[in-house]
C-alpha cells in the first residue's frame, strides 16, 4: 500500500563461539559479561544512521524495557549536547569516568519520548564505535579491573562490566553502527518467532544463521 514505511531487518542467534564473557575491543563485546546468557542474537543488515527514527523507542516500548539504564561513552566535543539533552528531557545521567577525550555516563531513561530525544546522539557515537550499551528495568554496569581477550588478549585494564541477572536484557549498537546486539536472559527472545512478535509493525524481520567458527 502507498504510504506504508517497511523496514528490513536480519535477525541471527550467535553461536557461542562468536563471543566471550571477557572484552574484546573488536569483536563482540567491549565489555566483560558476569553471569548466565542463554540468549544472543542481533539485528543486522541496517545501518543506524539510517534506520527509521522509531525503530529502536518503539521496540523498547514493545518489550517493556523502562526505564532503561545506558552505559555511554561520550566524546568531549559532544558532551555539552549530551547534557543539554538530558537536562531538557528530564534524564538523570552520573559520569561513571572521565577518560583522555571522552566520558563515560550512565543514564536512567523512563520513557520512548525520553529515548527518542537521546538516541540520535547514541547512533552519533555508536557509529563512531564508541561504547553505547543499555539494559532493561536494571543498571547492571559496573567498573572493574578485568582481562581482555581479542588484539588485546591478556591485557588487563578498567573495563565496563555487565552483571546478567535473571530476567535480564543487554542492548548494544554494533561496530560502525550497523547491528543491534541483544544480550538476554529472557523468554520473549527466546525465539524467532518470539522476537518477530515484539518487533514495530513496519519492521519485516528474516531469520539468518551464522556458522560455527573457533575464532571471531
């Protein structure tokens, strides 16, 4: 029908070969995993920068993720606009560290109007591939000395860490902006079936599969 927005979406399980509960800075996650993950899959196929503007407020809404708690790395020319934003939008926001060039902040986000107002600056910097992580209903980020593996294998350095809890679901945006990693402990993404159901109704999801590898 004319006028209809349609969105394309791959939607693919990890193997557990793709990822590990250490950081790696290239691969998936720059961020250590604590606890039991016994969904992981992600969005592919999109580019964020690009995607429709509701895509991502409206599925948060759908799967009843408020408040969501987002751990972001921002650069320091951006944020001044990160505050305003959150200062305008009623977002409670922490510095969890100040880094050379950037800051890392922790967000409490109740609502989509709030999401919708923050989020292009999240794509501003996931595309950057800067850290933007967030999680549902918790704040599961802490700071923590941990090891690394990837090009940083045996490296040891302060590290955003995530605590998977039951009934627990991790949000991340992908190298250079173009997937939606999700890190869940819960039943409606358990399945193909059951992800299609919490997607916006423009959203037309197909099912990939990714092969076993022994390395990333």
């Amino acid at each position: 029908m004319e006028g209809v927005r349609k969105m394309n979406i791959d939607v693919g399980y990890f193997p557990k070969s793709y990822y590990d509960s250490k950081p790696d800075i290239t691969g998936s996650f720059p961020f250590a995993l604590d606890g039991v993950t016994k969904y992981v899959f992600d969005f592919s196929g999109i580019y964020l920068p690009e995607c429709d503007d509701d895509f991502i407020p409206s599925w948060m809404t759908n799967v009843k993720a408020f408040p969501i708690y987002s751990c972001v790395e921002v650069d320091s020319y951006l944020q001044d606009e990160f505050e305003q934003i959150c200062n305008a939008s009623g977002i409670r926001f922490r510095c969890m560290e100040q880094r050379k060039g950037s800051s890392l902040f922790v967000s409490e986000i109740e609502n989509e109007k709030q999401l919708k107002a923050i989020f292009p600056l999240y794509i501003t910097q996931g595309t950057s591939n800067e850290l933007v992580v967030w999680s549902s209903k918790k704040n599961v980020f802490s700071l923590e000395n941990r090891e690394w593996t990837g090009v940083h294998k045996g490296m040891i350095k302060k590290t955003v860490v995530v605590k998977m809890e039951e009934d627990t679901s991790v949000f991340w945006i992908g190298h250079d902006g173009d997937s939606i990693a999700t890190i869940s402990n819960q039943l409606e993404f358990s399945s193909y079936e059951n992800i299609s159901q919490t997607l916006p109704e423009f959203v037309i999801p197909t099912l990939i599969e990714y092969a076993e590898t022994d390395e990333i």
